[in-house]
C-alpha cells in the first residue's frame, strides 16, 4: 500500500478556536470590532485543473441550480476557455500551476472546494457529493505540496468543501459560511480551525443556493461583492457590509445570476471575473470597482460555467 507522502496535522491541533464561530449579525459585529484593522492580501500564485473531458455531474446538479444540463458541453471550447484563464492570469505576473483533468471526475475543474491552502498547510476538504469524494485523492497534486503540513478532512464524518462554503478574508483571518448541503457543523468547525481562522461568521443560505463563493466575494480583504439577500436572514448582507465601508458592492439579481459575486481579486488591484458576469455588471457597479481601484480582467467561461461554477470556481488559491 502506497503510504500519503505527507505527514498529518495533530488532531489536537483542530479543537481550539471553534468559539470564535459566531451565528448572528450582532454577535459578528461585536467580534468584528475587535479584531485589527484590515490588511491587504492577496495570493501568490494559484493552481487550476484543466477541463480535459469536460462533461456534466448528474449528480452535482441535485443541489446546484446554476447547472445547465440541457445544454450539450463542447470539451474542447471549455479546454480553450481554461488555457485563455491561464494566459490571462500570467500576463499580470500571478504564476498558475496546471494539473491535468480527468475523465471520471467531472467537476474537478473547480479544485477550490477540495484543495485549500494556508501559510505552511495544505487543506483537503471532504465533499458532499459521492462522485466528487474521489478528487480528494489525487497523489500529483498532494504531492506538489509535500512540503506542507497536511490537514485531511477527507476521511472524516463531516462535509466540508473549503472555499466553495467558506469565503475568507486573508488579512484578518476571518471567514463567511454560508451553510447548505455543501458544508455541515463538523465541517464549518474543522475549516475555521484548519485555515488558522480567528473568526467565522455562520449563516444560513437560501436553499436555491449551494456555494457561498457563488454570491459573496472579499476582494484581497479590500472590499466585497455582496448579493441581493442570498441568506435566509436578511440582515446578513448588513452585517457582512460593516466589515468593508465604504467597499461594499451589492449585486442585484441579474449581476447574482450571471456569476460576477464568483469573482476574485488576484492581487491588491488585479480582479478576474467571468465574461458573462461583466457582462452583466450595472454602469454604477463597474464605477465604484474602478474607484476602489480594481482593473477588471475577464475571461470567457460559459462553457465552463454550464457546470454551475464560473472562473473564481476554477482557481485554487496558493498563500
């Protein structure tokens, strides 16, 4: 039997912080207001797995209704799509890493909701769906982070599909979970403690959505895109808005559906976003990311974006 090249985290390690989760809008801003001013960060490179074979996930489908499975996919335009994101990426000086894709797993094209990163660890999350288990055991790409400490979810009894669920702010180690069935209590708890968190914010999503990363993105810790009300309390979005000042971008429904809350900022300045949600941003939207000082970069994704996920979806971030 082939023995995991990586060591594992002590389990000890995993039980320390989980009473910095806090469930309501007050509770959040309390917290909030006690932690230290934000801090610029971005990642410093990312990795993607490449759409070779692309098809659709039947079973993904049940719980995601971004998905358009009437839809014929074109492999080779969703390949072509994938290595215009790479070029696109590299012209701004971000190094992407590329593993290929395959066949038997269809939706690892979005690798961001099982492999995660932080300062010195490499995450494996543990995924809902049956069919999506088994990307958690790809040897290449465990193996380019050997030099990691290895924190596996994968074979514990929890759901936990790390920055699929889990919208983090890098800068001040604060993370927004919106729970469905992509993410269950075990799951939010070992995420806040695998990603070195110091808060996590814990809501509910509206059942007709599955991924926080879908309607919520936090620009390098700078600002945030924001949905029209995507949880099943209104007053989320508020309290999410407090954190950014001034920053705060509400979607409305259109610019939602379109994936441009699925969006990522790659370096302070340097935001990525799919074609269709540029496409779909309001004049007012596009202004205030430009005074916030974001260059907007897009990318056509709609092959891609047939399986329910759009660009942010397809990178997986390396701190």
């Amino acid at each position: 039997m082939l023995r995991d090249p990586l060591p594992m985290l002590n389990p000890l390690l995993t039980r320390t912080k989980n009473n910095n989760i806090v469930h309501s809008p007050d509770a959040f801003r309390r917290a909030l207001a006690r932690l230290p001013a934000p801090v610029p960060v971005a990642p410093r490179a990312v990795f993607m797995v490449m759409p070779e074979a692309f098809h659709l996930d039947e079973e993904s489908a049940v719980d995601n209704h971004y998905m358009h499975l009437e839809c014929k996919p074109d492999p080779d335009r969703a390949l072509a799509e994938a290595r215009a994101l790479v070029r696109l990426i590299e012209s701004i000086g971000v190094p992407v890493t590329c593993f290929p894709g395959r066949a038997d797993q269809p939706d690892g094209i979005f690798p961001n909701n099982v492999f995660g990163t932080a300062p010195g660890r490499f995450i494996v999350g543990r995924m809902f769906h049956h069919g999506r288990q088994t990307e958690a055991s790809r040897r290449d790409i465990r193996a380019h982070f050997a030099d990691r400490v290895l924190i596996d979810l994968s074979g514990r009894d929890l759901v936990a599909e790390l920055t699929g669920a889990m919208v983090i702010d890098r800068g001040r180690k604060m993370g927004f979970c919106g729970m469905s069935t992509r993410v269950d209590d075990a799951g939010i708890r070992a995420m806040h403690d695998a990603f070195d968190l110091t808060l996590t914010y814990r809501f509910d999503l509206s059942p007709d959505e599955y991924h926080t990363n879908v309607v919520l993105s936090v620009l390098a810790g700078r600002a945030c895109i924001l949905p029209p009300p995507s949880a099943v309390d209104p007053r989320v979005s508020d309290a999410i808005a407090d954190a950014y000042p001034g920053r705060t971008l509400f979607m409305d429904d259109d610019e939602k559906n379109a994936f441009a809350g699925n969006c990522i900022a790659l370096t302070e300045t340097d935001l990525f976003m799919s074609q269709t949600g540029a496409d779909a941003l309001r004049p007012s939207s596009r202004a205030a990311l430009s005074d916030w000082g974001f260059t907007l970069h897009t990318a056509e994704m709609d092959e891609i974006e047939k399986a329910g996920g759009s660009l942010r979806c397809m990178l997986a971030e390396i701190f």
